[in-house]
C-alpha cells in the first residue's frame, strides 16, 4: 500500500517538477511547483512526519506559491505571457547534474537505511526545536529576516536614484 | 499508516457524502438566515413569497444559478479558469473533515486539528488568485492581487491567535481544546484572542467590512467578475461554508464548543434515565449549533451595519493593529503559562490589551473629525478678529 502510494506521489512530484521546466507560461510553471510540493508533502505523510506535511502544504502550497503568484501578477505577464530564452540553461543543467551527483552519491555511500518510521509527537517535536535545536532555528529565522530586510533595501534604492 | 481496509474506505466515503449534504443544507440555511436578517435590519421583510415565510428562497437561488448559462471567455486562460473553483472549494470542504460537531460527531479527528485548519484554509486563497488571473479581466487581476495581500496578511493574526490558544490548552486537537473549557470558556480568559480572531476571521472570509477584494463597486466583483452561473455558485457556496467554518471555530476555541453550562450537573442526572442515553450527545449537538448561529448572526449583523474599509486602511489595520495585538496575546499567554498566574491575570492583561489599543484606532479614527473641528475654530478665531477690527476701525473713523 505505502510503496503504491509513494510511487503515485513521486510520479506527481517529478511530473510536476518537469513541469515547471518544461512550460512555457509562467503561471502554469507556478501551479507544478504546486503540485510538486503538495505531493511532497504526501511523501511526507507516507512516512508519518503529519506535522512536516502539514508545514508543506501552509508554508510552500500556500504562502510561497501565493507570493509567487503576486510577482507575476505585478509584472507584465499579461503581455509577455512566455518566458523569454535566455543563454542560462547550460548552467542551469550544470547546477541540477551537479545536485543529483551529490544526492547519488550521499545514498550511494549511506545506503538507504531500512529504519522503522515512528512519528513524534507535536509536544516532543516542539521540544526538541526550541531546546536542542534552538540556534540553528534562530539563525534560519535571522537568515529568513535579513533576506526580507535586503529585499526591501534593494527595492528602495532604486526608488531614492530616480 | 495503519492498515487501510475496504471496509474503513466505505465509511469515509458514507462520512463525506452525509458532510457534503450537511453542509449543503447549512449553506442554504445560511442564504435565507442572511437575507431575512438584512432585510429585518434595512426594515424590510426579506423573502416571503416562496414558501413559508421564504424558507425556499435559497432553492429557487440554487436552481436559478445552476440554470443560467455558464460563460467562460474567449481570452481566458482555460485550465485555469478551471482549476481556480475547485481549488477553493476543495480547501473549503477539506477544512470540516476535522471540525467536531459534538465529542463523538467528526469525520478524522486529527491530533494536529487546528495546524491543519489553518494549512487548508491558506490554499483557499490561491484558488482566488488564479480565479482573478485566469478570467483574464484587468477587475479580476486587481481582485486577485487584493485577495492575494489581504487574506495573506490576515492569516497571520489567525495563525498567532490559534497558537495562543493552542498553548492555553496545549493541544491542538479541538476536541482537548473543547474539553478544556468545560468550566471556563476561554472567552473569558482570553478575551483578546476572541476578538482579534473573529476579526481576523471576517477578513479571511472576506465577510462584509472586509470584502474590498470583490467589493462590487470598485473591482466589480473581482475574482468572480468572469465567473457566472455554477462556476459563479461554487465560489459562492465555498464562501458560506467558509464562513461557517470561522463560525464554528469562534464557538469551539473561544466560546466552550459544545460543552453548555452546568454541564456536569447536567451530565450526572441525564445517564440516569436509560431510554434516553443519545439525549446528551443531541444535547451537545444542538447547544454547538446555538453557538455557532449565535456567532454567525453576529456577522450578518456587522455586515447590515459596517461601511466598507479602503484597500490602504485596511492593510494599514492588519499590520498595525492585529499583528501586534495577535503577538501581543502570545507574549502574555506565555507569561501567565510561564510563572502560573491565576486565570483572571490573563483576563485582565487582555483587557488592557484590548483596551489601549481600542482607543488607539478610535483616536485615529476620530482624527479626519478633530481636524475638521480644529480649522473651524481656527476660521471662528479668524473671523470674529477680523470683525474686532472691522468694528474698532468703525469707531475710529467715527469719532
């Protein structure tokens, strides 16, 4: 049943993600990386994270798509509704040859350990992010924090030239 | 994942299907609740031809809307124009399989409950989104864009409030949450919350001071400005549903589910008669559905009352005043959890809360009156100078 389930998710995980390559009309490539990360999520209910799945569906299936959306539509889409080619792709293709070979390689050296799932619950995940693991959760935040604060800088200069 | 057989598979189909009926029917009680309660508070008498008393004005609108022609547009982006209802719809429906009516009476009870209400409510708002971008209509592009900034900013609000309360009970599963409030409803504890949630609520549903995404005369319905008859109607129906969803989630966070009062002096006699052991659960049932029309009149209410907010003004009341007052309840729900403090600490902290910041906005509300008052005095001083010197200069030339 949960290999069934996988491959059904992994199917819409790629499918989606080639999607997102693939068209040509930037909002549809918004609505694959939905159905990407969605199915993400599933993968994460198949190995019962509920509270991680959960994040994925709230933070990317919903604001970061939503924000996404808002982009396009403050820019001229309507317009140029195709993505225009550009000379990147080569590297593009470099950097996704070059992930995969770092992901082959960490499974090829692991190995695919064969542990048994067990889902901790809210309280003792709670617990453990804010005792343990507490800095590398703060410095997430401030990084989070700081690319917010950049972004509005880099927004506003352009603004004081004119 | 525990080993899913045909037979559980049945009883989720069964259990969906009774959901989608009773939804349907609250959704057309709500249509008629609405309209009979607008027109008593605009002193008309709302329907009264079709059935008694109206009762069957929401089934001729339904056979109205699902027989009027069906437009897409030409230029539109099809798929989208698709997908974008049933994306909203979906969210809508998905957020009650986890909402109880009474202790026994749930679809999936998850121990994550309210974390999941919060995540499905959010993909609501891209199907509004896509619904303004996909009808290629430059009313619908600026509905979505609206949509887009403030469900996205009155989330927050939301997610804060949820988590306060989720710290009060320190569960988020609504059941513990309902069980908790068996003596005091957190209303009472944490009359903040209340408030800033339901606010915040009206805006996540786009309920009437809220509605400046698809305020008709600005952006012309905006999302739906494309949309007609049952592509139209299931926006509608996901709008109803949703707001009796933030209905029903004020009465079980804040106003005690459907625990009642006195319960337990009620519950130790009720068992003792045997034909009637189902008469607590129908008990419970009922009491939950008086809370949540209680609440839901409550909206109707301020829509029949409240003039509409500007766009600016009501992004500038997300994140000047919700935001800080949803944090402002988590800092002092901490607290009180932190050193153990009596409950009425809370209460009062709250009110304070509540309180400041009420006059806040009632002073920058008040501000357009103030300046007015004050050029007129300014003009009053003017003039009654001005004849001073007129008279004085009389004077003189007289003598």
């Amino acid at each position: 049943m949960s290999w069934f389930l996988f491959i059904i998710l992994a199917v819409f995980t790629l499918g989606g993600g080639l999607g997102v390559v693939i068209t040509r009309n930037v909002v549809h490539a918004a609505l694959f990386l939905l159905v990407s990360l969605v199915a993400v999520a599933g993968v994460y209910l198949i190995l019962f994270a509920e509270f991680l799945a959960l994040v994925q569906v709230l933070i990317y299936g919903g604001a970061i798509i939503i924000v996404l959306l808002f982009a396009i539509m403050l820019t001229r889409t309507a317009e140029y509704p195709y993505i225009s080619d550009n000379r990147q792709w080569p590297l593009a293709a470099i950097a996704a040859a070059g992930v995969g070979v770092v992901l082959g390689a960490a499974f090829w050296i692991n190995g695919v350990s064969q542990s048994t799932p067990n889902s901790p619950t809210f309280s003792e995940l709670s617990n453990s992010l804010f005792t343990r693991w507490a800095i590398p959760f703060e410095v997430a935040s401030l990084v989070l924090l700081v690319a917010l604060i950049g972004a509005i800088i880099i927004a506003r200069a352009g603004e004081d030239s004119r | 994942m525990p080993p899913v057989g045909w037979y559980q598979i049945f009883w989720m189909v069964v259990g969906l299907l009774a959901m989608f009926t009773a939804l349907a029917t609250v959704v057309l009680s709500l249509v008629w609740l609405e309209r009979k309660t607008l027109g008593r508070l605009q002193l008309r008498l709302g329907p009264t031809r079709t059935g008694p008393m109206g009762l069957l004005q929401p089934v001729a609108d339904a056979v109205k809307l699902i027989l009027k022609e069906d437009i897409i547009p030409d230029s539109s982006d099809k798929a989208i124009f698709w997908v974008a209802p049933v994306i909203v719809v979906v969210s809508a429906f998905m957020i009650w399989v986890t909402i109880p009516g009474s202790e026994g009476l749930v679809l999936r009870n998850l121990e994550l409950g309210l974390f999941y209400i919060t995540a499905f409510a959010v993909l609501g708002i891209l199907g509004l989104v896509l619904a303004g971008w996909g009808s290629a209509n430059k009313y619908g592009v600026l509905g979505g864009l609206r949509s887009a900034a403030q469900l996205i900013s009155y989330e927050i609000p939301v997610i804060m409030v949820v988590v306060s309360v989720g710290m009060l009970a320190q569960s988020l599963d609504l059941r513990v949450i309902v069980a908790n409030q068996a003596q005091i409803p957190y209303a009472l504890i944490l009359p903040l919350g209340l408030v800033v949630f339901f606010i915040a609520g009206l805006a996540e549903v786009g309920r009437t001071p809220f509605d400046i995404y698809h305020a008709e005369s600005e952006v012309v319905g905006g999302p739906f400005v494309e949309y007609s008859g049952a592509h139209w109607s299931v926006f509608f129906l996901a709008e109803y549903i949703n707001t009796f969803a933030i209905a029903a989630l004020v009465a079980l966070l804040f106003l005690g589910g459907w625990s009642w009062p006195w319960q337990s002096a009620a519950l130790s006699w009720l068992p003792a008669l045997p034909p009637v052991a189902w008469l607590g659960p129908l008990l419970s049932v009922i009491w939950f559905l008086i809370k949540v029309y209680a609440v839901i009149l409550v909206v109707f209410w301020i829509r029949g009352t409240f003039p509409r907010l500007r766009i600016d003004q009501l992004m500038a009341f997300a994140w000047k005043v919700m935001v800080p007052l949803s944090f402002y309840s988590i800092v002092i729900t901490a607290l009180y959890l932190f050193y153990d403090w009596p409950a009425w600490t809370l209460t009062l902290m709250s009110l304070a809360g509540l309180a400041v910041v009420g006059y806040l906005v009632y002073r920058r509300m008040m501000a357009p009156v103030r300046r007015v008052a004050e050029v007129k005095a300014r003009q009053a001083a003017q003039l009654a100078e001005r004849r001073a010197a007129r008279e004085a200069a009389a004077r003189q030339g007289s003598r």
